[in-house]
C-alpha cells in the first residue's frame, strides 16, 4: 500500500497565513475590496499550484520528499478548477457586493 506524501508543518503554517491573510482586510475595508482580493489570490494560487508541483525545489520545501508528478495529476487538475472556480466566483461576488 502506497501512502501519500504529507505537507510539511512548516508549509502548512505558511499556506495558511498566506491563504487567510485577505481576510484581515475586512477590518479596514468593505465586502468587495476583500472579495476582489480573495479573487485575484484564488487565480494567483491557480497559476502557481502548477508550478509548485512540478518542480523539485518546491517539492522538497512543500513535502521533504520529491514525489513523482504523474502519481496525482488528477488532485492537481481539481485544486487548480476549484481555485480556478472559486477565484471567478469571488469575483462575480464582488461586483454583486460594490452595488
């Protein structure tokens, strides 16, 4: 039975600072400046998630381990949709949000 690599503690702290800090906006600005942020780090996200997985440098920060790319092309192909979706959708929000 083949296990999957797991994240790194060190990563998982620094993707979720990285990943949450939009959400502090809301002190000092409205729904739709955040909801465009969260927007613009969705698709940004999109762009790099890719990047991040195919190269090794990453992969040792990421995971300690270099783990072949074509092993979950599947997991990679629904993380970059789902951003990809979710990233469209922050933004349709915030235009709804700004009227």
């Amino acid at each position: 039975m083949k296990t999957e690599p797991q994240l790194r503690l060190s990563a998982v702290c620094a993707l979720a600072l990285i990943w949450n800090l939009p959400i502090v906006l809301l002190f000092w600005y409205g729904w739709s400046v955040v909801l465009r942020v969260v927007s613009a780090n969705c698709l940004l996200w999109a762009l790099l998630m890719p990047v991040a997985w195919f190269s090794p440098r990453c992969q040792a920060w990421l995971f300690g381990v270099h783990v072949e790319p074509s092993e979950s092309k599947h997991r990679l192909t629904i993380a970059v949709m789902g951003a990809v979706v979710t990233g469209i959708g922050a933004l349709a929000a915030s235009f709804y949000e700004g009227r």
